[in-house]
C-alpha cells in the first residue's frame, strides 16, 4: 500500500471539542479519504476513512442515530 502524505493537510478540530482538552478528534477535509486523528497526539497515526463512510457516519451522529 502506497503511503500517503499528510504533512501539508490542514487538520480542523471537531466542534464538540472544548478548550480544556479531553477526548477530540480532527479530521482533514477535501481528500479523497478523509484522514482522522486524536488532537492529543497530532504525531501519531491517522486513521483514513473513505469520505462516503465518513459521511455517512457524521449523517448518522447528527441525527441521533447512534447508540450505546
């Protein structure tokens, strides 16, 4: 599998995260995979989603439709 470079994406934080920390993720937007990472290491692994499974995923959280 070919590597991808992420050096020059611009990671955004996602907009639940608040300013004291905790568990946030980012995300790069406009890439055919959309590669999510933990803000608190942004030198570790990013984990890459294909964008209509991202998609689908944050359709699915901002409608409730996740449980526990």
């Amino acid at each position: 599998m070919r590597a991808i470079d992420l050096s020059s994406v611009a990671w955004r934080k996602s907009s639940y995260s608040n300013e004291d920390g905790g568990n946030c993720l980012e995300v790069a937007d406009a890439l055919p995979l959309v590669p999510v990472r933990d803000s608190k290491n942004p030198t570790g692994p990013a984990l890459l989603i294909a964008a209509p499974a991202w998609g689908a995923f944050v359709d699915g959280v901002k409608g409730g439709g996740l449980s526990r």
